[in-house]
C-alpha cells in the first residue's frame, strides 16, 4: 500500500461543509431494513456512525487505505468496525445491501471498474451511492496547477495534474444502466468559509485534500513556500467578504439500485 498522505486533523476542518453531501446523497437511498452495510473509504468515520444510526439493525463497516484515518475512526464510541483496505482491491465476503462512497472515487483512476465491481457484490435489490467532486476546472485547482506548473515549481511537480479524475454525470449513468434504477446529479455548493485571522481559508480546505499529494512531495521549508504563494493566488481568485469567503464547489452524485 503506499505511503499516508492523510491528516484527520486537517480534513476535519471543515467537517459541516464536507459532511452536508453525504446527507444529501444518504437521502435518496430507499433501503428500508439493510442486513450489512459498507462506508468505502470512510476517512475518520464519523459518518459511517451516522449509517449505523440510520440503520441500527444492520452490521455496518467502514475500511479506508489510510492508517491514520482508521485509528482515528476507531477511537469514535460508535459500532461501525472499521479495518484498512483500498477499493481496488476489496471484495466483501458476502453480498452487501448497501454501498456507500462519499468523496472517495476522484482518487481511483481506475474507478469506473471498481463501481462495476461494486454492483456485483451487492445483493439483489442493494443499493450504491457515492458522490465525488466534480471541481477540477475550479479556480482553486486551476491555481494548484498554474504553481505547480510555474518555473519556481514545474521541476518537482510539473506532473502534477493528471486530468479530470471524474467524468461527468451522464458517463455514471450510461456505466450503471444496467441497473434497475439510478440517480444521477450535480450540486454546486456555495460555501462560506471562515479561517483564523491570517489565514486563507481556501488554503486550509485544500490543505486537507487536494493539496495532500503535492504537500507530501515537499520538505516543511518547500511546502511552507508554496502555500503562501498559492494564498496569494486563492486571495485573488476567491476574494473575502465581511461575512466570510465564499467557495463554490461543485459534486456530483449517483445513486443507483441493483
Ligand atoms: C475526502 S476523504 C472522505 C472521507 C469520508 N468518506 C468522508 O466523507 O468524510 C477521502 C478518503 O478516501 C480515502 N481513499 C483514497 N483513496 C482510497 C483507496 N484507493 N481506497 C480506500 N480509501 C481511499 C482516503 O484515505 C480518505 O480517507
């Protein structure tokens, strides 16, 4: 497995902005009494406690490839069992009712596969919903890119952007309709966004996701230097208001029935 670009810390930061389209995915999935449920790559599972509340007969389980989200997620008081396992290679031992993914899919490249996999391993009747960021031509990740690509950066992450990492939503729909019914659509949330003072928040949202990878190729005095000079991007591209920062932020869902 490699190595762990995760902060649970850091990816908590904003945790009602993040978790608010796990609801809303969770909302259109009609399974009315689960026997086994999955959360696939639950980060620090705190949401894969909320599956459990929703459905308290069923056996819930959450697994995610990163140690220190699954030590943190093992601390929680809640009964969800929580083990380290990477989607491309998981495979249930016995057929499951509910799948659920939220903002994990944007870093498989080979996603499409393993939600094929996925519909296979569910009973007759189950459910897969998974929701992943659709934000890659976004000002924020046009400015990630425009850095890592400028002369001070281009030698150590000129390979950075590797394309869209998700499709749009009508490639899920055509990918899963083989399924009895599937559910496809996109938000564009417009978050507001608080950060100490001195501190962009736009910064500190992708410190805790897209800037893991880059951040985790850097020394401490590199990575220090490229945040601040993206800061200064972000302050440009997202100015502050009196009442906070707003982000645009666009995610697409699907949800589809065996
Ligand atoms: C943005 S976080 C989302 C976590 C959680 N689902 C939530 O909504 O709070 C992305 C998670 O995907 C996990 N992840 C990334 N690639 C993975 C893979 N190949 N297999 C399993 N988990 C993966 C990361 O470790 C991280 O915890």
């Amino acid at each position: 497995m490699s190595r762990d670009i995760w902060d649970p810390d850091v990816y908590g930061r904003y945790a009602g902005e993040r978790s608010r389209p796990f609801f809303e995915l969770l909302a259109r999935v009609a399974a009315d009494d689960p026997d086994y449920v999955v959360d696939a790559g639950c980060g620090s599972g705190e949401l894969t406690s909320e599956l459990a509340r929703r459905w308290p007969r069923a056996t819930v389980e959450g697994f995610d490839s990163s140690p220190a989200m699954i030590t943190k997620a093992r601390a929680l008081d809640a009964a969800p069992r929580f083990t380290v396992a990477d989607v491309t290679t998981w495979h249930p031992d016995r057929p499951v009712d509910v799948i659920v993914s939220n903002a994990v899919l944007q870093w498989v490249p080979e996603h499409r596969d393993v939600i094929e996999r996925w519909i296979t391993a569910l009973s007759p009747g189950g459910w897969l919903a998974f929701q992943v960021p659709g934000n890659h031509d976004a000002p924020s990740h046009a400015a990630i890119r425009a850095l890592c690509g400028s002369p001070a950066w281009s030698d150590r992450l000129g390979d950075y952007d590797r394309g869209a990492p998700v499709g749009p939503a009508t490639e899920y729909l055509d990918l899963l309709g083989g399924c009895s019914r599937v559910d496809a659509w996109e938000t564009t949330y417009v978050h507001v966004l608080d950060a100490p003072k001195g501190e962009n928040p736009v910064l500190n949202w992708v410190s805790g996701t897209a800037l893991r990878p880059i951040l985790d190729r850097l020394r401490p005095d590199e990575a220090k230097r490229f945040t601040a000079e993206l800061a200064e991007r972000f302050e440009e591209a997202y100015p502050a208001r009196d009442f906070g920062t707003p982000f645009p932020f666009r995610r697409i869902f699907v949800v589809a029935q065996k």
